[in-house]
C-alpha cells in the first residue's frame, strides 16, 4: 500500500495557503486550479480541499460497459 505524502503549510495573514511543493507534483496540481474548503461540522479540526474538476468526462468509465459508442447506437436505435 502506498504511503500517504505529508507536508506542513501555514496560513499567511491574507488567508492564503500554499500547497507544498511535494504534494502539489504528487496531485498534479496546476497554478490557477480551484479548490472547495470544507470544514467538517463535528471536528473543527479537519478542513478538507478538493479540486474542482475542470471537465467530468472520463469520471464515470465504464458506466455503459467497454464501447460507450456501441452502446449510444443501441440506446439511439431504440429511439425509432
């Protein structure tokens, strides 16, 4: 299993955070990507950031089985 990467980051004064170096090469995080920050209501020691997809194809493979195309034509025929 592979172990998770850890870094330190600190809040400027503006509110802003840099992601380290380390993670930012192991994500492939690009400058001028946006993220969603998230505060856990219970815990208000967990903030989550997640990236907000620039584009959601490609994120449900295999949903209409191994040739979506095939599948689009049958689903069209149908249509008839």
């Amino acid at each position: 299993m592979p172990r998770a990467i850890t870094a330190e980051a600190r809040l400027r004064t503006r509110n802003q955070l840099t992601i380290p170096g380390p993670i930012a090469r192991a994500a492939g995080i690009e400058p001028g990507e946006r993220f969603v920050v998230q505060l856990e209501p219970d815990d208000h020691d967990t903030v989550l950031l997640r990236r907000v997809r620039k584009s959601y194809a490609g994120s449900l493979p295999g949903l209409w089985g191994q040739d979506t195309q095939a599948y689009l034509e049958g689903e069209r025929k149908t249509w008839r």
